[in-house]
C-alpha cells in the first residue's frame, strides 16, 4: 500500500511539473503572440503614413495639377457644348460661328 502510494505521489509531481511546463509555454507563446501583433500594428501604421505622405505628395504635384486643369478644360468644353446646343435650339436665327472660331 506505501508503495502505490509513493508511486501516486511520484506520478502527481511528475504531472504537476508537465502542467508546470506547458503552462510556462503558453505563457511563452502567448507573450510572443502579443509582440507580433504589436509589431504587426506598428508595420500598417507605418505603411498608412507611407500611403499617406504618398497621397499628399502628389496632390501637391504638377501632374496633379495637370490632371485638375485636364479636367476643367473638358468639363468647360463639354458645357460650353451644351449651351450651344441649347442656344441652337431655343434661337434659331442666333449667328453662333463667331463663338466656333
């Protein structure tokens, strides 16, 4: 009977050590876990401020600036378009060839 017992209570130790052990490696991993997500965090906001200086580089650009008069210039001639289309027909003896040179 001493015997199972003491061979109950080298069993338990051992167990306890094993529980001891994975429990200081979850412990483990979980902390690495967390340093990676933070590192993790600090890479995308590094990116977004990358993006973002990116971004605002180049709407201070001269392409940018290019593009936006590229743009009003079409917008301009397709309502200029327009109007002249509207003019044509609501005033018909309107001389419009002095505004197509």
């Amino acid at each position: 009977m001493r015997l199972a017992s003491k061979i109950q209570s080298t069993e338990l130790k051992h167990l306890r050590e094993e529980l001891r052990v994975e429990h200081e490696k979850t412990t483990n991993l979980r902390t690495a876990l967390a340093q990676e997500e933070e590192e993790k965090r600090k890479a995308q906001e590094g990116v977004r401020a990358v993006v973002e200086q990116a971004v605002q580089s180049f709407k201070s650009s001269r392409d940018m600036e290019d593009i936006k008069i590229a743009f009003a210039q079409e917008a301009f001639i397709e309502g200029f378009q327009i109007c002249l289309g509207s003019i044509a027909e609501n005033f018909f003896e309107v001389d419009l060839d002095l505004l197509m040179e």
